[in-house]
C-alpha cells in the first residue's frame, strides 16, 4: 500500500511574522484535526476523474525506471487504493513523515532571522522529541541489460490527430542528484539535447512531425533523462527508437556547437540575476530535491562555481560533454523503453473498477454507520461554511507603492525595486482598432510572433539569438479591468524582453526585425508550432479546467470578461451546456469537472482546426493582418526599465536608432545615489 513508502515533501511558504504561527500549525498539525481528513475523502475522488494521459504517463514512467524502492508507488496515493486507507494509518504515517525531525527549514528575505527560529522552536520543535523517521531513500540497484515495456490509456478526443495517439519515451537512469556539480552539467547537457529548435533532438523528432510534442519527464533522488514522442503512429514506434539512438551517436560524434554552450551559460547568468517576486520560492523549490536527500544546500546555490568549473572542463576536454553523452546515454544499460497506446475499453475497466470497489466499501456499512456517516457530513459542511477570519493576511495598498512623475520630455514613474544589473523592456499594443474577425487569432499571433524568424535571421538563427542576447523575448494577450469602473478596461498585447545592459542594441536589433518583418510564410515552421499548440492545449485541460470553467462563467460580469473568455476561454456561446446561473459579481459560479472539459474543447478545436489545415495561407494573411494594427509606432506604449539615472540618455539613443523614433518612451530610473546593481520598476 503506498502509504507504507516514505516520500519527501517540501512546504513552500510566503509569510510574513505574525502569520508563521498559522504555517507552522498547519503543517505539522493538521492532521489532528479529522475534519481536515475527511475533506480529503472528497478530494481524492475529484484526483481521480482528473487524471490525464500526460500524468498517466509520467507516473507509470517513474514507477517502472525505479521498480526498487520508493518511486515504484504512486506518492499522491493510488484512487483505488486511497478508500482502503484509514484515519489511524494517516495520522501514524504523519507522526513520522512530517514529523519536524524530518523537516527542511528555509527562510529568505530581510525579516530577522533570529525571531524566525524562535517561532519555529517555540511553534513546533520544542512540542517534539527527535526521532528517526527512517525516511532516507536507497538508491536504485541499476540494471545489466535495458528493459521495455508497454501501458495503455483513454482514447482522446481532443488529439491533435485522432489516428496519433500513441506515446514512446526512452528514459536513463542517471548519477545522484546530491553530486552538485555532475547534476549542474547533466542538467545543461540536457537542455542542450532538447530544448528550443537548435537541439539535435528538437530537429530529429518534432520537425519531420511524427509526433505532436516531447512525451512526459520525470525528477527523482536519481536524476534521468527522457526523450520520446507523443501524438504519434504506432507504426512508427520502432522508427522513433531507431531516431533516438541515431541523434545520440551524432551528437557523440559532433557534439555542439559553441555558440549554444555560451546561449546557456548566458541564459543562467540571467536566471541568476533576474530577481523576481517569488525569487525566495524559487531559490526554496531549486535546492528542496537535493537538501530533502542530504545534498549540500549551499554548494548548490554557488552556481558561479560551478559555471566556471563547467568552463574549466570544457577547456581542458573539448569532448567534456560528448564523453557524458556516451557514458550516461550510449553505454547506459539502466534504460526504459516506455510505450504508451489507446484502448477503447479503458474508461470503462476503470469505471467498473472503481464501482465495485464503492460497492463493497457501502455493502459492508450498516445503518449504524451510515448515519454516522451522515452526521459527521453535517459537521464538516458546518466547519467549511464557518467565515475565516482574513484580517490576519498581509494587504498592499496603493498608498504603500510610492511613485513620482514629472515632465522633462519623457514621463517617469518610480517605483524602487532592485534589478540586478537587468535592463527590462515592455511595450503595451492596442487592440482597439483590431477588427472582430480577427481576434480569435491573436493569442495564436502571440504564441509565434517571436518563433517564425526575422529580418535575416530564420527561426532557428532567432532562437540562438535571443538566447545568447537576451533573459527571452515574448508577446501576450492582455485584458486589464478598471477597478473604479466595471464597464472600462485596457486591451492589448504585451511586449516583453530583457538583457544584460551590454546586450540592449542586440536586444532592441531584434525587436526592430519582429516589428517590420516577421517571417510569418514559413508555413511548416508554422505548422510545428501549431501542432505543438493544440497537443499542449489537449494535454491542459486537467490542469486548468478550473480556470476556464470560471472565465466562462465570468464572460456576462464585465466587458472585460467578455473579452477574456475570446482570448483565454471559450469563443462560442455554449447554451445548451452551461446552466443559467444568477451573478451578483461576488461569486463564481461552480461548473463539474465534465462541463469544464466540454468548455475547454473548443478552444483545442479551434488551433486542431488551423493545424489540420492542409493549407495554411489563410492563416499566414491572417497574421500579416494583425501584425498591421498592431505593430506600429501609433499604437504603441513602450517602457523602459533602467538601472540607474544616468543611463536614460544612452539607453533613449540606442532605442532611437532601431527605428523607433515616432514612439513616445516611458523610462524608470533609480535615485541618482543608488548604485549601479540597483534598478526601479515601473508602476502603470
């Protein structure tokens, strides 16, 4: 039973002082309360019905890799397992895994730490004794020989192509993810092998279009790696085998190039000086894997070491990354060949499953118990209608965000925040003056206006260079309501990129290209992208039903809701689906999981149309259409975001040569005493 099997969990929490106590309490002493276990009865059987070919997938891939020890059970608990486990088992089972003796403590920010560790021993540790919660994971015996294997699945009726449905991924057992610096360069090897269209493996399996998009991945004490396809033909399994094995003796041969290694390394020096709001969670969920298996928290955030002993390598070896390609994936006798293919009768083995396993819970209730089942339903609706006190929760308010604006040719509005030595670019588009046939290509326009190639750069030159100039270049859909009235709202697209200061006029050469020539002709570079759309849509609709569910139900509140739900939701009117329900603007109507779905097809019809199209000519006048309105110096609102006061000449003259001179620039500088790794953000 997989509640017999230790699993590490990490709590990522943004708090603030008063509000540790609550954290803490909840964490460690939640399941003390039996009204907060018998919630979960109830949500174990939505987990159920939300289960998804993807994570269906994914979770066979990770039982079958690790068959040993802890990763060959479903952690989150099986469905039809989860109505055997008892109130008594929980709680045991929580005494000792969340136990505080086997916890991670990570704080971050600029509240004393002294007071934190205070709460925390006062709130939890000293309720405690030490125990041995014999939590730690053996490693995986590797194998002698490779092993295949076979599972089956739903048929999907939202399949970019219904006649593909099958999935295959090869996956290899790597090092532990506790040996800091070997993690670092599989996890650059890895990116180097797959991500974006320069990857070997990006160019022999998504462009020849035998499959939809990259199958699942998995993340372990054990680090692995996965390659394989989804969407595809079973007759072309053994072709993908052999295409997969192809790519690794060509990269061995080959290796890479040196300009992608420099994109990367560019790319981490980025990531490291990109501090966003969640910067503390992020640090948090980056070193929770390995510090939960006894790792080195602190070496792994020495990523500057480590990029600097990568560089090292690859100066004393020049085959460095090729001699790890053979050693991990040629040589590698721990490997997966995992095969996935629809079965008719699927849905159905499960339904029958799941029935008989809820006759025999009921069968062997008696009327003594199921009254009591009745009245203990009574009390945890009366305990979940109970108003919560929201007092106690941290609120930012307009006053809090101080900004200053002034003329002198340029209007600025200051906001402190650090930037890191980041210059960031955003740029609002209208769509007011877009035609309503259109509109329901623009988040289509977004998704490739920065992937199809520009000026003299194809799509694949575009993406080396973005990576190697830039934090990413990106466009989006936007609907912004007024708060003060519920009729007004702003819509656009949204324009953004960042760099390292040395890198603004590469940054901004780009943005010229995009403006005045995207590549938008190239109708198979197109067709990719589209396809990759529709199976990510398809693959979506466990993940975010909820949230098309309440943009559809929000579409009659405001203008602005309408709008959204052209962009983010449904398109058509859906009478005959939803139930009219009253809205007094406080409330979200609540929409089943099946009418969810019915919701979210549409929009997954809508890009499987245009990717099934067999000519996508109208689709590419389209575009140019869109690309008219909006990408002109009339219709746009730039902002730059500066490092400190004395750049805003250089950064407006670097802007002004890229044909951007008609444009009018919205600057945020920093105090001019503030130093120069500190930046401001720009509010409105």
């Amino acid at each position: 039973m997989h509640t017999r099997h230790c699993f590490f969990i990490s709590f990522l929490v943004y708090y603030s002082t008063p509000l540790l106590p609550e954290y803490i309490n909840a964490i460690v002493f939640i399941y003390r309360k039996r009204d907060f276990f018998l919630s979960l009865i109830y949500k174990s059987g939505v987990l159920f019905f939300q289960s998804d070919n993807e994570r269906l997938f994914a979770q066979h891939l990770q039982n079958k890799l690790l068959p040993d020890h802890t990763y060959s059970v479903v952690s989150g608990g099986e469905p039809l397992a989860i109505p055997d486990l008892t109130w008594e088992q929980l709680k045991q089972f929580h005494a000792t895994h969340y136990h505080p003796s086997n916890a991670r403590f990570f704080t971050y920010g600029d509240l004393p730490l002294e007071n934190h560790l205070k709460q925390i021993h006062e709130e939890a540790l000293s309720k405690f004794e030490r125990i041995d919660p014999k939590t730690e994971v053996p490693s995986q015996p590797h194998w002698t020989s490779p092993r295949e294997d076979h599972v089956t699945c739903s048929p999907d009726a939202l399949a970019p192509d219904q006649t593909k449905q099958n999935s295959l991924c090869v996956s290899y057992l790597l090092g532990d993810i506790t040996d800091t610096f070997e993690g670092f360069t599989l996890s650059l090897l890895s990116s180097l092998m797959v991500s974006g269209p320069n990857s070997p493996f990006y160019k022999s399996l998504i462009e020849p279009k035998i499959g939809s998009d990259f199958s699942s991945v998995v993340g372990t004490k054990e680090g692995s790696f996965s390659i394989g396809l989804q969407g595809m033909a079973e007759q072309d399994t053994e072709k993908v085998k052999q295409i997969i094995s192809q790519t690794i003796d060509h990269i061995i041969e080959t290796g890479f190039e040196e300009e992608r290694i420099e994109a990367l390394l560019h790319k981490i020096e980025i990531q490291i000086k990109h501090q966003s709001t969640n910067f503390g969670l992020s640090l948090a969920s980056y070193i929770a894997s390995s510090w939960n298996h006894d790792g080195d928290p602190v070496e792994l955030l020495r990523i500057s070491e480590s990029v600097a002993r990568f560089r090292q390598a690859l100066k004393e070896n020049p085959r460095f990354l090729q001699d790890k390609v053979k050693l991990y994936f040629k040589e590698n006798t721990h490997r997966l060949t995992l095969s996935m293919s629809p079965d008719h009768d699927y849905t159905e083995k499960q339904a029958t499953a799941e029935d008989q396993k809820l006759q025999q819970k009921v069968q062997a209730l008696t009327d003594k118990d199921r009254e009591k089942i009745y009245q203990k339903g009574l009390e945890l609706l009366a305990a979940q209608s109970q108003t919560q006190d929201a007092s106690c929760l941290p609120a930012l308010k307009v006053s809090d965000i101080h900004f200053l604006t002034f003329t002198a040719g340029v209007p600025v509005q200051l906001c402190e925040q650090p930037t890191n030595g980041l210059v960031y670019f955003r740029a609002m588009c209208s769509l007011n003056t877009l035609p309503e046939d259109l509109r329901l290509y623009v988040p289509l326009f977004c998704s490739v206006l920065t992937k199809m190639g520009c000026g003299a750069l194809d799509y694949r030159q575009q993406a080396q260079q973005m990576e190697l100039r830039t934090g990413g270049m990106s466009a989006s859909a936007q609907v912004v309501p007024d708060s003060a009235h519920i009729d007004t709202f702003e819509q656009g697209i949204l324009l953004s990129s960042s760099c390292l200061e040395r890198n603004l006029p590469h940054m901004f050469h780009l943005w010229s290209d995009i403006f005045n020539s995207p590549h938008f002709e190239n109708e198979e570079r197109l067709r990719v992208l589209v396809t990759m759309a529709a199976q990510e849509l398809a693959n979506g609709i466990s993940y975010s039903g909820h949230m098309y569910a309440m943009t559809r139900a929000g579409r009659h509140l405001t203008p602005a809701g309408d709008l959204q739900e052209t962009f983010a939701g449904m398109e058509q009117v859906w009478d005959t689906i939803l139930f009219p329900l009253p809205f007094d603007g406080r409330s979200v109507a609540f929409v089943s999981l099946k009418f969810e779905v019915l919701l979210f097809e549409h929009q997954v019809k809508f890009v499987k149309r245009i990717a099934e199209m067999p000519d996508l000519s109208h689709v590419i006048r389209t575009l140019v259409r869109i690309k008219r309105h909006l990408l002109n110096p009339d219709n746009m609102r730039p902002v730059l975001l500066l490092i400190h006061q004395m750049q805003f000449g250089h950064q407006i003259h670097v802007w002004r040569r890229f044909k951007f001179a008609a444009l009018p620039v919205q600057k945020c500088v920093s105090k001019a005493d503030a130093p120069a790794t500190c930046g401001r953000f720009i509010v409105g």
